[in-house]
C-alpha cells in the first residue's frame, strides 16, 4: 500500500523543484510545501497516478509575522491507500492569491469561496467568488486575518437609516460612526459581485419559471439555510443554497480561547454530535503534544461516541420522517423515546444530556460510573429489536417507498466527485468510513463492519443509518467486554502552551468524515483551528441533486441528508 | 395487498402506544432521577478555597467574579474572596470544576435556579456554599490568623533586628535570618492546626 514517503518522491520525480519543503509525518500523513505555479499539476498527477481521488477541503492561515499567507489543499483517497497530504501553497500578504482547484475537483468550490471571503485570498479561475457564510455587508473586512479588528456594531437598530431601493422595498443602510471609521473595523473597499439575488434573477429565463424561497425557517430545516428553488411548474430547474445564518465564527472564537477553552465551542458546532467534534479536537490537539491516551480512556471514548452516533441517528432519521409525513406511522415520537434511554446512557457518564465537554486532552473527564455496564447490557438489546422493528416497518412500507425509493440517487462516481462522506456516500456503496480509513482510538481492535448500500437514493441513506445503528451497538458490547481497568487520564502534565506545531486528525461523525486542522505557534491559544465537517460537504452537494426532481421530493432528498447547518456555518 | 401491509403500520404504532405510555416527566411536581456525575447548579466548599481565582480564569465564558464572602477560612483564603457565578452566562461545561486545585468545586443535582431579573441568576457564594464555617468560628479563625500574622510580623522584626546586629559579617547573616523567617512561619500554622 502506498504510504507517504512514496508519493513525497512520486512527486519529487515527477516535478523537480515543485516541493518547497516537505515532512513525512507518517506513513499516513505528508506535509508538503508545493509552488503555486505547479500546485494544478501536482494534483492532477496525485489524482490520476496515485489515486488521491478525494478532495477533502481546503484551509487558509494568514501568517502575519512572515508576511504571508497560506492555503492548504487536503487530498486523500476513498480508500484506495490512507495517506493524507496536507499541500500547503504560499503566497504573500499583500495581494494574496493562488491557483484554484475548481476546474480539477467540482467540490473545491465552497472552501475556495469561505477562503476568499475569510482571509482574502483570491482564487485564480474560481468561476463564482462570491461570499458564502458572511453578509453582504462584511465582505471585504477579511475577518479571519489576524489583524481583523472586529466588525463594526451593526445590531443597534437606532443606528439604521431606511432607504428605498429601485424596486420600491425599504433597505436599511448604517452609516459608519467616526469612531469606528478611526478603528478601521469599517470596510473601506467592498469588493464588486453580484448579489445573491442577482444571481437567483438572471436565471430566470421565462415567465413560466418561478422561484420558491424554502428557508431560511422552514419546517423541513433542522437549523436555518435558505434553499431557493426556481420551478417550472411542478419541477425544480435549479436550486440555490445559501448558508451562514448562525456563522458563529466558532474556528476565529478558538483563537482567542486557551487550549481547553477550545472543546467547550467544539461542542457547540454541532450538539448532536458534539463527542465527536470533541474528540476530533482534542485527538489533533493530543497529536501535536504527543500524548498516549491510556487505553482505558480510549474505550470509553468509543463507547460515548458509538453511543451519541446512535442518538444522532435516532434524531436525524426520525425528524426526517415527520417531514416527509407520507409514512403511515409517525416513527418520530418512537425514536425519541428510545433516543431518551441512551441519552440517560451517556448524561450518566458526562453528566450533561447534549453538550458534553467530555473528552480531555489525554483521556476523558469522568469515569464509568457503577453499574453502567449492566444498564448497556439491558438497554441495548432492547434497542436492538427496536431498530430491528424500524427496518422492519420502513422495508414494507409502500408510501414510504413510493416516497423515497429513487430519489435523489447518487451514483458512487458522482459520490466521489461531489466529496460528500458519511451514510450519504456509504449509501452509494463506497465503503468509506474513519474508523477504517484513518483508524483511531481502539477502533482498529474492534470488529465491525462498514454499512453500505446499493442504489445511493434517500431509502438507501435512511437504511444505511438504521443498519449503522446495528453495528454500533456491536461495537458498545465489545467494548463493555473488553474494556480494561486503569487510569482515565494520561499522567503526563499537560502544559498550558502547547509546542508548535501542526496536526490534522480525522474522525468519523455520525454524518461523515470530520478533520480538524490545528496549528500551534508555541502560544497558549491555538495559532489555527479549521474544521472540516462532515456536512458542509454534504450540503454542497444538494444544488446539483435537486437539478430536475419535482417540489416535493425537494423535501425528501434534502431531509435524507441529515442536515445540521450549525456545523456546517461553524 | 397494499391494504394489508399498510395495516401493520398503524396497528404497530397503535400497540407500541399502549404499552409504553410513561414517558412524559412530571416535573416540576416529580423531580426526575438525575445521575451522580449530574453537572447541575454548582457547590462550593468555603472552608477549603482558597481564593485562588483559578476557576474564574478557565471559564470559557468569564461568568464567575470573585467577591467577598465572610464564611470561609481566613487562614487559607486570606482575601477572603470566593466564585460568584452568573447562572445567566454559565453553560455547565464543567472546567472551572475540573481546573480548581484543591477541589472545593463540584456539581452537583441541583438544577433549579429559575429567576425574574438577571440579577435573581446571579448566584453569591452564600448560595453556592455547602459547607460553610459559623460566624463564630470565622471569628476564632480571624484571631488565628492575626495571632499568626502577628506572630510573623514580629519574628520579621526579629530577623531585621539580627540582621541589622550582624550587618558588618557579610553573607551568611542574611541567609540566618532567612531562616528564623521561615521558622516563624512554621510554628504557628502547627499552632493553628491544634
Ligand atoms: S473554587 Fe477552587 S479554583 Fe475557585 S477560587 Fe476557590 S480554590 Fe480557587
Ligand atoms: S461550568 Fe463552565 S461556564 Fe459554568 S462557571 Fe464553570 S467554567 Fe464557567
């Protein structure tokens, strides 16, 4: 198997003088500092020579003091080697800009965007820069650079002026105090693209075609996001996303936090999953320490996780089926119920029932409290048959097949192509799990089996969550059995500052792939944090999806994604 | 034959219904069973903090503000400040508990704090004191800690006294009345234990 040192020198042979500097950090992860100018060739020849045949994301840093700027392109492989290289490309401060990936990989376009808006940097040949997570009015204050000096106070309403726009609606302007002029948190030169809703306008082309705003709060939402469709008459012609109505700035706030700080927001991104993200944090964070997590620690980290990647699945497929509300029996209240009893699991060990803080650096917070053992060995099995009864019901359901069955289906090429991960892409039959990809924690110890499905439609990702909750539970009884006594915690003093340096840890969240990116500069705070979440990639995917289906399955396919914007927008 | 497997999808639900119907929690009237790592309201053990504002400066969302409180032990928290904690900002995430070095911090079952202004959530140490010493033993403590402070003050003048005696030997002299400042020290916390 291909590991990183050998395509470091398939690089190296194939382009002399295209790696700047490089570092094999292991067989599974390469660093390579790549010139701009070769940046394209060099993908293109891992894609077609070395089957990085996923690409996993982008991240920006501004690195103020060595006056320059840096993109990092993530590659990896659906699972035909496990090497992640992490392809960093300079550029200089003042006018930054580098190559873009969008004519190779159609997905490189939202990260290149969230780039571009955050820091700045412009995209050579990206065919939309156009802002995605900010406000129209932010654009252009390039918030993720370090020498951001904060948004200007636009949430005092005495402050706004109305103006009336050429189409007769009244807009609200605010007008820069002195002050804030004198700070310089105004944006001085906005740049020049059209607006969302020029954007939307120009593509209608007849009177027969309208658009249909589904958003941003809307029943079928788990959070908010406004999908606009344009319809002629019954079916969907094109369909707009946009996103960034709860952008928390969660990556920028952790730069401002201490190290510990840092897990409390990473519960944040997403409450439904916020073991994973904890540990993604902290496992990329442990990595740059390099801290031993005492084996004890490791399995009742499996055990939460694999635990809240039951509830999660639990929520994200029974509110699903109350949207689609073609089902005979509403299975929503049902999986609550159930949900309730592993929640009671995992708030006996945390000690909260959603936002955990659980994992620490070099082991977990609490604990297995006693009798914990046996309260999974009762309630397990009942869930078993629980979720057995669910396949059960949704296999002979016809309303629900009629419903569901073929739609919105994702080839496994188009899979690969668009980037989604998670019950999305296993659904299409590409067996791409972390947990097997990119092993961690114990999980290389455990026996199970990744789910996949066969047709890629809304079912099949539906089905694909039911069966995962199956081996999930294989995975807890496992683990209660082989789970060893001994410390919790590691016994090395973790250092308020941690060393510099750079890490990128992998996880499997319940709705896919989650990579964080963490950079130290030696500071009591981290230098960078980029998550790369498993749903962003996801939603990304819809517009093409909902090209051509008709307004209701809009509903349906969108929903089957399990969507969580919050992590998403960060 | 469409009839027929539609069936099974009301009639489950229906038998699920009456089965398992206790789900709803009577609370406020029952209180639920919460676990013992609940991470609820916090408590405070007064007579072992030591003020030292560790818990403040980890939290992520600066909720808690060190104040007075008369009922700790002016031995060992000499500023007599203790954790005030805005219920209003704190998310229960717990690291103040965690980071806290003698452990006087905990959460515990407690969950109810519900308020009619801000301010009702801004909870004083004399609500999150647990254990907590009488205004009569503060009293007995405070004279400890004068008799001790004074007894330092004066073995202080003593080793500047010997100090100032000795002023013409060089070195050694100041390191000896280091020492008898040190033994100062040591006599009245044995004094203060019994
Ligand atoms: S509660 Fe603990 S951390 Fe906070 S001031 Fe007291 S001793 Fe220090
Ligand atoms: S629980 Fe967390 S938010 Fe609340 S006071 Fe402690 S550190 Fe602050």
């Amino acid at each position: 198997m291909t590991n990183a040192s050998e395509v470091l020198s398939s690089i190296q042979s194939a382009f002399p003088g295209a790696v700047l500097d490089s570092r094999v950090e292991s067989d599974r992860r390469l660093w390579a500092t790549i010139d701009s100018k070769k940046i394209l060739d060099v993908c293109k020849h891992l894609t077609a020579k070395l089957d990085f045949d996923h690409y996993s994301g982008s991240a920006g840093v501004d690195w103020m003091a060595r006056n320059e700027m840096e993109v990092v392109e993530i590659m990896t492989s659906h699972g035909a080697h496990q090497v992640v290289a992490m392809l960093k490309v300079k550029t200089p401060r003042d006018n930054p800009s580098v190559p873009s990936l969008v004519p190779l990989y159609w997905n490189a376009n939202w990260y290149e965007r969230e780039i571009w808006e955050m820091l700045g940097i412009n995209m050579e040949g990206h065919p939309e820069l156009y802002p995605l997570l900010l406000s129209d009015p932010l654009v252009g204050s390039w918030p993720w650079r370090k020498d951001f000096k904060g948004y200007p106070d636009l949430t005092t309403g005495e402050r706004a002026v109305a103006i009336t726009t050429p189409e007769g609606y009244t807009d609200y302007y605010f007008p820069p105090t002195q002050a804030e002029v004198e700070a310089g948190t105004v944006v001085a030169e906005r740049p020049k693209y059209p607006t969302f809703l020029e954007r939307e306008e120009r593509e209608i082309k007849s009177d027969s075609e309208m658009i249909m705003h589904l958003g941003p709060q809307h029943a079928m939402v788990p959070g908010p996001f406004l999908l606009d469709i344009l319809v002629e008459g019954e079916r969907v012609k094109k369909a707009f996303l946009d996103i960034g109505y709860i952008h928390k700035g969660i990556e920028k706030i952790m730069e401002n936090r201490s190290w510990l700080q840092g897990i409390t927001y990473t519960d944040r991104m997403c409450y439904v999953a916020s073991l994973t993200n904890n540990e993604c944090y902290c496992g990329a964070v442990e990595k740059i320490l390099g801290l031993e997590v005492p084996e004890r620690a490791q399995y009742i980290r499996v055990i939460l996780e694999e635990l809240s990647r039951i509830q999660s699945h639990l929520i994200g497929t029974g509110e699903f089926l109350t949207l689609i509300a073609g089902v005979g029996f509403a299975p929503w209240q049902y999986m609550i119920i159930d949900r309730e009893r592993i929640i009671s699991l995992i708030e006996s060990v945390t000690g909260a029932r959603l936002t955990h803080t659980f994992v620490r650096f070099g082991g977990v917070r609490n604990d297995l409290p006693e009798g914990f053992a046996e309260q999974c060995r009762k309630d397990l099995p009942y869930m078993k048959s629980r979720i057995e009864e669910f396949i059960d019901l949704f296999a002979q359901d016809p309303i629900y097949h009629a419903r569901m069955e073929n739609i919105g289906s994702i080839s496994p090429e188009t899979g690969k192509r668009l980037g989604c991960s998670g019950p999305v892409l296993r659904a299409t039959g590409v067996a791409y799990d972390m947990r097997k990809e990119d092993p961690y924690l114990v999980y290389p110890e455990l026996d199970f089996k990744i789910i996949t499905g066969t047709r890629g439609d809304s079912a099949d990702r539906i089905d694909v969550r039911l069966r995962e909750m199956l081996e999930s539970i294989h995975i807890i009884e496992q683990c209660l059995d082989k789970i060893p006594s001994g410390p919790i915690k590691t016994e090395a003093k973790i250092p308020k500052k941690v060393p510099a340096g750079e890490a990128y840890y992998r996880v499997e969240d319940p709705r896919g792939e989650m990579g964080m990116y963490v950079i130290s500069d030696g500071g009591d705070k981290p230098y960078r944090v980029k998550v790369r979440g498993p749903f962003y990639a996801t939603f990304q995917t819809l517009t093409p999806l909902l090209e051509g289906v008709y307004i209701a399955d809009a509903v349906a396919i969108a929903g089957s994604m399990d969507g969580c914007p919050s992590e998403s927008d960060r | 034959m469409l009839k027929r497997k539609m069936i099974k999808n009301f009639t489950w639900p229906l038998k699920t219904a009456t089965r398992e119907i206790e789900v709803t929690r009577l609370y406020p009237e029952f209180m639920m069973n919460l676990p013992a790592a609940e991470r609820g309201i916090h408590e405070l053990d007064a007579t072992i903090c030591i003020g030292c504002g560790t818990c403040a400066r980890v939290c992520p969302n600066s909720c808690i503000e060190m104040v007075n409180f008369k009922f700790g032990s002016p031995l060992k928290n000499k500023k007599m400040q203790f954790p005030q904690i805005d219920y209003g900002r704190c998310m229960f995430c717990g690291l103040c508990v965690d980071e806290c070095p003698v452990e006087c911090l905990k959460m515990g079952q407690k969950v109810t704090m519900a308020g009619w202004t801000r301010e009702d959530i801004i909870k004083s140490p004399d609500f999150l004191a647990t254990k907590r010493f009488s205004a009569k033993e503060v009293a007995d403590l405070e004279a400890e800690a004068k008799r001790i402070a004074a007894e330092k003050a004066a073995a202080k003048k003593a080793a500047a006294k010997e100090g100032a005696a000795k002023e013409g030997a060089a070195k050694k002299p100041a390191k000896e009345g280091a020492a008898a400042i040190k033994n100062g020290e040591a006599k009245p916390k044995e004094g203060g234990a019994a």
